[in-house]
C-alpha cells in the first residue's frame, strides 16, 4: 500500500510539473520531489543506487528544466539543499547520475547558477546539454 501511495504522489507532482507554464521553479516542490530520496541521502541506502521512487521524482526535476529560468531556479534550490544539508552534499549531488538525469548543471560547492541556460539540443545519449553563459 505504501508503494502505491508513493506512486501516486510521484504522478500527481508529475502532472503538476509538467504544468508549470513560464514561471520559476519552487523550492518546496524541489524539496518534496527530494524528500522521495531522503533514506539514500541519509543512509546512502539502498546500496548502491537511490531507487525508483527517488529516481523518478529526479526525472520529474529535470522535466521542469524546460526554461533558462526554471533551470537557474532548480539549480538554485538544489545548492540550497545541498548546503542546508552538508553532511549529506555527495548524495545530493550524485543524484542525477545514478539516477541517469541530466539535469543540465553539476550540483557541486563551485555551481554558479546563473550561468546555466536550458537548450534543446540532443546528445548522443538523448539527453539535454546546458550551455553556460547566454
């Protein structure tokens, strides 16, 4: 039961990011999608890979990445994260990559935002490359 209500929540914030028209990405929906991968980010369990609860909100992250504005702003909320919650960065950032997500900016202590700007762009691997500068 707990697995389905998992699911559902996951698919309601997908549909609802999937809505977001032009305006920036909220922190508290990143930190609930985020919440999805608190026992990795905690415990780094399970070993070795966050799940697919946790990888599904990751792609539910990048699927809100669609706008230079919602990338730089997602970007933010996550170095928000990360030194809200130190101890824990090296999960946080390794994320996207277990989970195979690009979302487009390295999540690291060095990340300048504002230098990120979404593209459409393919990669050989089918995902989106983030250009810096504008």
């Amino acid at each position: 039961m707990g697995a389905h209500r998992t699911m559902i929540r996951v698919l309601m914030l997908l549909s609802w990011a999937t809505s977001i028209g032009g305006s920036a990405v909220e922190c508290t929906t990143v930190t609930e999608l985020i919440s999805f991968c608190a026992t990795f980010i905690s415990n780094g369990s399970p070993d070795p890979y966050p799940g697919t609860p946790c990888c599904e909100a990751v792609t539910n992250l990048y699927m809100m990445t669609h706008s230079t504005d919602n990338r730089r702003s997602l970007c933010g909320c996550l170095m928000g994260l990360v030194t809200a919650n130190n101890s824990n960065s090296t999960a946080i950032a390794t994320l996207p990559g277990f989970c195979g997500v690009p979302l487009g900016f390295t999540i690291g202590p060095d990340t300048d935002c504002n230098l990120y700007r979404s593209v459409t762009m393919s990669t050989q691997s089918g995902g989106n490359v983030a250009l810096k500068g504008e």
